[in-house]
C-alpha cells in the first residue's frame, strides 16, 4: 500500500476531526472514504461522457481504425 501526504487547512482538518469523531472513525478512515467516493463518481463520469463521444463519432472512429 502507498502512502500520500495530503496538506489541509486548519479549518479542513478540525472538520475532517469533527466528521471523524461523529462516526466512531479515525480521519484516515474518513478521508480514504472520500477519496474512493470520489474516484467512482469521476470513473463513471468520465465513462459516461467517453460514451457518448464514441456514439456521437462512431462513424470517425470505425474509418480511423480501418
């Protein structure tokens, strides 16, 4: 496993604090959370959007690949 340093904001790390002491969660925890969240909703827009270009360009792309 890799490890990241991520610099927050006084105001940044008392929330993510706050958030994690409400949840019963250490911060790591917390953060990691919102990092993968965050991932899986860019993947699918970045996919969504990935898709409709092809679909829109289907013909472009089919005579590149000839």
């Amino acid at each position: 496993m890799n490890e990241m340093i991520i610099r927050l904001s006084d105001a940044e790390r008392a929330e993510l604090a706050d958030l994690a002491d409400a949840t019963g969660r250490p911060p790591e925890e917390v953060a990691l959370e919102a990092v993968r969240t965050h991932l899986r909703a860019e993947r699918d827009r970045v996919g969504e959007t990935a898709g409709r270009l092809a679909g829109q360009h289907a013909a472009l792309l089919r005579r590149l690949g000839q």
